[in-house]
C-alpha cells in the first residue's frame, strides 16, 4: 500500500496527546470486538449443535446400515465428482458460444448497443411470453437491469419463478438489459448511460398508452437506473432497486468486512494494475472471487457438501446455477476506474459528487420517480446500510423527500441472503411479486417516506397464499436506527483521499511500465490461468484423468441403492458437515475481526494525526434544504377548492393513522376519480395537488386544519368536500377512535352543527 506522506504536514499538527487517545480508543475498541467475536462463536456452535442434538438418533446404527451407508457415500462421491467434470464442460460449451443470457424465457433483440454511434456491449431485448400467457401492451411495461459485477446477464429472468415470470404473468410486457462478455474498444460508463437511455425511450416509444415503464435495478443495476432517473428524470416511472449498494462506506460495526477492503489496499490503484495487467480490459473473475471470499463455507466446503448429500435431486440446479456463477466478463479499464474511483471507494453517488456534463454533478433529488428499495438482513454484500443510507446523505428529513415531491418506500428482508433477493422463487412468489402489485399504489401515495410491510393473510380457493400489504410513514431516524452509528464512516473519507493520492503515484511511476510489458497475449494468458477457470479446466474432459468417471458413476448407481433418511449414519454425517462448516466460519470470523481493527488502526492514526483534514476529500456533509418548494406550497395554503379540501382531509386522516393499507389506498383511489369534483382531473394533475398539498400537512398540520374553511369559500363547497371525504373513505375507518376523532373536527371546523349526507 502506497501511504502519503503531505507536503504541508508541519511536526506540531501531529499531536501526541491525540494519538495516545486515539491508540486507548483503538485499544478499547479491540478488546470490545474480541468480546463480541467471542460471544458470536459459543451462540454459532451452540445452536449448530442444539439443533443436531434435537435431531440425533435413538439408537446406534447396525452393522447392515454402516454397510449400505458406506456403499451409499461411495456412490454419491463419484456421482458428485462426475456433475464436477459436467460443469467444466458446461463452463467451456459456454465460453465457446460466446455466453449468451442466462434467460429462462425466449427474446429478440431490439437494439445492438455494438450498432450504436458509441459502441458498448449492452443490448435491449423484449421478453417473448412463453405459451399460455398474454400480455397486454397497455399495461405498464418492465426493464430490468441486470449487474454486469463479473457475472453475465439474465439473473433477473435466470428461472420461471423469478422477476421476469413474475411481470409476466400480470400481463406486463417485459424488456431486458443484457450484455456481451467483452466490452467494446473504448468504452465507457457514460457511454453505457447513453445506451440504457436509448433504451429506456425505446421502451417508451413502443406502448405510448401505457404507463411510464418500470425500472428494475438488480444490485449495481440499481445505482445505474437511479443515474438514469436522475439525468433524465421525466422518462421513467417506478424504480426498484434490489440488494442495490449507493451508500458504501455504510454498515455496522463487527459486520460487513468487504467495506474495509479498499482502504486495506491502499484504495483504487489495484483495479489500475489489474486492468493494465489486462491490457486495457479487468476480468470480473477477480469480483467473483473476492464474493466468494466473503463466505469461504460456502465456497470450499458447504455448496459441495449439499450437491453430495442431495446427489438425487440437487443435480440440475447446481449446474444451472454454476453456469451463471462462472460466467465471467470483462470490464474496460475506464469503466472499472469509474466504478472504483466514484462509488466502492469514492462514494461520490449519494453524496452528489459525480460529475456530468457542462460542470453539472448527479444529484439524487433530481430523481422524481418513486424509488422502491429492496434489501436484507441476510445480505452481506448489501447490507441494509448501503442500500438505505443515501436516503439520510440526500434529504434532511422525511419532511424534506415530502417538499421534493418524492416517494421513497422501503422493505427489509429477514433474512434474504444477497443472490436470493433476485433469484430465490420464495422471494419472487412473496416480496417482488407484492411490489410489483403495489407499484400503482406507490405512485398514488403522498409523497414521503414509508415502510412496505407484507403480512401472510390466508390462503384462497386455489391454494395460493395471499397477503396483508401495508405502508407505514417512516422518518430519516428509523433508516437510521438500522445503523449502529455513522462515525464509523470518517475514516472512508480518509481512505478516498489516500486512494486518489496513491491512484496519481501508481499512474505516474508504476503504469507505464505495466502497459509496455501487457500485451492481448499476457491478459489472455493470464485470465485463463485465474484460479475461478483453472479449477473448471482441469475438472473438465481436459483432464485425461476424469473420461472414466461418467462410466463409472452410471454403474455405480446402477448397483447401489440410497440409503434411507432415517439411517444413523446420515446424522454423523451432518455432524461432520456442521462441524467443518463452523470451522470455516471462526476462521472467517477472526479473519473479519482481523481486517476491520487493522483498518481503523491505520486510518484512525491517520485522523488523530490530523493527516485526514488534509488528505479526505471533501464530501457534501448535509443535504440542501428544500425549503424553496415547501415555502411555495405553504403560501399557496388557502388556494385550492374542493379538490385540494379532500386531499389535504385525506392526508391529515394519513397522518393520524401512521399507515395505510394496499386495498384502502386502492379503494380510497377508484372511489376518488368517480366523484364529481375530480371527474376532469387526470393523473398528473391529481399527483401535483397530493404533493402540494402534503407539503402542507407535513410543514403546518394544525395550520393546515384550521385552514381548511378558508379553502371552501361557501357552504355548499363545505358539505360537498365532506360528503365527498364520507363517500370516498372505507366503512371501517370509523372503528378507529383516532380516525373518528380527526373526523369530528373536519365537521367541527367546515359544519358546525350539520354532518355530512
């Protein structure tokens, strides 16, 4: 690591008093850890084994079952040694195809990104509905934008049970981003914006009756769509960002180690030196393997372990999902620097400090779609931190989101582990599925910011499970509290400036040498000697040493039968399993302890040392009020007439509530447009008097109350806003005391005396 020494660094700014401070801080907090680590290890091994005592036999096993478990075991290893080799052949089928999508569903492709004035490897594909199913192209139609982080495309539509098939079967036409293994000479992430913007208009222009289509943001597809939005922020409609990080110096404390690791490297120069290694061109396997290091159970041991155990079943689904996983791409040296230098390290999406044409920067509150964020507890990739914490770097308050006219809605998963947010059918049947059914909701709801919360109601007359949707108004202190605390995050500020001073030094002193020794022949020869390839070429019909295992494994299979599940042995086999998976995770564990004290350590001297004043760059510490459009809707308060009456009634009835269910809002909605007053008021309009409107109930609700007859002018105005109130909302909001209470005051203020028809 490359650690600047500052020309301007005088002895008496490095105070010793601070630093002896800093070293008991440092000191305390490591000790803390160890605590933690410690107590985190006994509850992991306790639980493994409680759970494996609950379920050991009641008796030793014969000497007839240790027989036919042992021929069972020998079956199952060869059989897995052979689905090993069948995924080396599949793995080089796949690269000699040219590693087309991973999609589950047919398509044609509508636009070559290759054909475009500035060539990129991106392409727009329409989904065809496979047999049985019918779209409708008056329905609002979806794009989904895959993550090109070193995997190929199609993990949106990678099953029938996935965000493609979901879309679908709603009727929904379906577009997709895919992409090449190999960018284009050049090429760019603006040039890769200026594509997906085509895009996006070409979806546009082909259902003009339509809602404005979708976007769905798959991991770094999410920051992308969010670009997309904020550059041109009236094409788009909807965007759901799953597992998408825009926050990434965010997480909490004793997790999410993967953050440190740029800082551990001295920040961006490594992606520098890997992609001159690649003579201009960084091979994603290296991002494949630093996920894999993130859960390295899972990588040597568990995945395997499940495919022996399972042998019967688990066959085509390993394989499938091994051929994506393997599916390697590349990436141009610059796109790989923009991605480093602005987002992993930098950080500069959520605190507005890309910068964009004509000296403009990317500012997230230019975004005007509403935003659906997706994330989960499980996910160690994108923790809810980095997928929730931008909304604090971008707005004030939730008072603030309501002064922009936005709509932020978030749901947390328990549990969700990060691939399983986009490819687990559970996650599809349940959580997408339920936002995509309530996209037309979120579009009616004030704006604000809220909590999508998804509760298993009962089960219909076809066996199929329904749901209990509900949105609940959130404050930027609840996004918070999912964090242990931010400052935590000082010491990134530190690495960014260190990571563009040590990016300066390699491009001065060490690059040019690497570029003069690269050549196509090197990068090639050094992608196919990366450990995630070797190990599929040599358990590949490559080896010599593994023709005989396909023969083998049949006549094997052919003679041995599984043992039952009831078998004793079976259990001292998961024993064994359990065992060599915890180990794999203390090590793991200690390895993450090790990293993040090393981390602070390092840059926390650097900021005792004063050496972070001088070194972090400078970021947006706050966001900029929005009091300019709140000042305006709020003295515009007693303009209006019946319509903007209702809405604020309605709103106010929001706020005392706190939340408000998927079938109310839809009801309150359909039963809304059949009312007189707003028979002539179409969706635009409609939307820009409930952001007008909750404007005012946010900044004034007393004032905004007491203001309400001001807004009628005469008494039939009054009685018709309230018989439109009574007529709109459902039969059981008066079973809420708080409701009727609200109630009673409308009457109190607009009738005093006389209630509504």
């Amino acid at each position: 690591m490359f650690l600047p020494v500052h020309p301007n660094l005088a002895p008496e700014v490095v105070r010793p008093d601070a630093i002896r401070e800093r070293l008991g801080a440092l000191g305390d907090n490591y000790r803390r850890r160890m605590e933690m680590l410690h107590r985190l290890q006994h509850r992991r091994w306790q639980e493994r084994f409680n759970a494996l005592s609950r379920a050991a036999p009641k008796r030793p096993p014969l000497v007839n079952e240790i027989r036919d478990y042992l021929r069972d075991s020998l079956r199952r290893w060869v059989m897995t040694l052979d689905v090993l080799r069948r995924r080396g052949n599949e793995f080089l089928e796949y690269e000699r195809t040219g590693q087309p999508p991973l999609l589950a569903f047919d398509y044609e492709v509508l636009i070559d990104g290759r054909d475009l004035p500035e060539p990129v490897n991106y392409c727009l594909v329409r989904i065809i509905p496979p047999a049985g199913i019918t779209v409708d192209p008056t329905k609002r139609p979806y794009l989904i934008v895959d993550p090109r982080a070193g995997h190929g495309a199609g993990i949106g539509g990678f099953k029938q049970e996935s965000q493609v098939g979901v879309a679908l079967r709603e009727g929904n036409p379906v577009y997709f981003t895919v992409f090449y293994p190999k960018p284009e000479p050049g090429q760019t992430l603006a040039g890769v914006t200026a594509a997906e913007l085509r895009f996006v208009r070409e979806v546009v222009g082909r259902h003009p009756k339509s809602p404005k289509p979708a976007l769905i943001g798959n991991c770094q597809g999410g920051w992308a769509v969010m670009g997309l939005a904020a550059i041109d922020p009236e094409i788009t409609g909807p965007l759901v960002l799953n597992g998408a990080p825009l926050s990434y110096w965010a997480g909490v404390h004793g997790k999410n180690p993967m953050r440190y690791l740029g800082g551990l490297a001295g920040g961006s120069w490594p992606a520098y030196f890997f992609s001159d290694l690649g003579n201009g061109r960084f091979d994603g396997a290296w991002l494949v393997r630093n996920f894999e290091s993130l859960n390295p159970a899972n990588t040597y041991w568990t995945k395997y372990y499940q495919l022996f155990a399972n042998i019967d079943t688990e066959v085509e689904r390993f394989l499938e999902f091994e051929k994506w996983w393997g599916g390697f791409v590349q990436l141009t040296g610059e796109e790989m620097r923009a991605i480093v230098d602005d987002l992993f390290v930098g950080n500069k999406l959520a605190t507005g400090a890309i910068s964009l044409d004509r000296g403009t920067t990317l500012d997230l509150r230019r975004v005007r779609s509403p935003i659906v964020v997706f994330c989960s507890h499980g996910d160690d990739i994108t923790p809810p931190q980095q997928a929730l914490n931008w909304i604090a770097d971008t707005y004030l308050s939730a008072r603030e989101i309501k002064a922009y006219g936005q709509t932020i809605v978030y749901i947390i998963h328990a549990d969700a582990g990060h691939l399983g947010i986009f490819v687990s059918g559970a996650v599809a049947r349940r959580e997408f599925s339920q936002i995509a059914g309530t996209l037309a909701s979120i579009e009616a709801l004030p704006p604000g910011l809220y909590e999508l919360s998804i509760e298993d109601a009962q089960v219909d007359r076809r066996g199929l499970p329904q749901y209990a949707v509900s949105l609940h108004e959130r404050e930027i202190e609840d996004i918070l509290a999912h964090d242990d605390r931010r400052e935590d995050e000082r010491p990134f500020r530190i690495v960014a400036g260190v990571s563009e001073f040590n990016a300066r030094m390699y491009e001065t002193l060490v690059s040019p040498w690497v570029r003069a020794l690269s050549s196509d022949w090197s990068a090639s020869l050094m992608r196919q000697f990366h450990p995630l390839r070797l190990q599929r070429y040599l358990w590949s019909d490559l080896n010599p040493l593994t023709w005989a295992l396909p023969v083998v494994a049949k006549q094997i299979a052919e003679v041995t039968r599984p043992v039952p599940a009831d078998n004793p042995m079976r259990w001292l086999q998961e024993l064994f399993s359990e065992s060599i998976e915890g180990l794999f995770d203390s090590a793991r564990d200690v390895r993450d302890a090790a990293l993040e004290n090393a981390f602070h350590f390092v840059y926390g001297l650097l900021d005792a040392a004063h050496v972070g004043e001088r070194l972090a760059r400078p970021v947006r510490e706050v966001a900029v009020p929005g009091e300019e459009p709140a000042a305006r809707a709020l003295a515009d308060m007693t303009e209006g007439g019946v319509r903007e009456a209702v809405i604020r009634m309605l709103l106010l009835l929001m706020k005392a509530s706190g939340s408000v269910r998927r079938e109310t809002l839809d009801s309150v909605r359909a039963r809304l447009a059949e009312a007189d007053a707003f028979e002539d008021t179409d969706a635009q309009a409609l939307r820009a008097i409930v952001a007008t409107q909750s404007v005012v109930v946010a900044y004034e609700p007393e004032a905004a109350l007491q203001t309400l007859e001001k807004l009628l002018a005469t008494s039939e105005q009054r009685r018709d806003a309230l018989h439109i109130l009574r007529s709109v909302l459902p039969e059981d909001v008066l079973d809420r005391p708080v409701l009727r209470a609200v109630i009673a005051r409308f009457e109190e203020i607009l009738a005093p005396g006389v209630k509504a028809a």
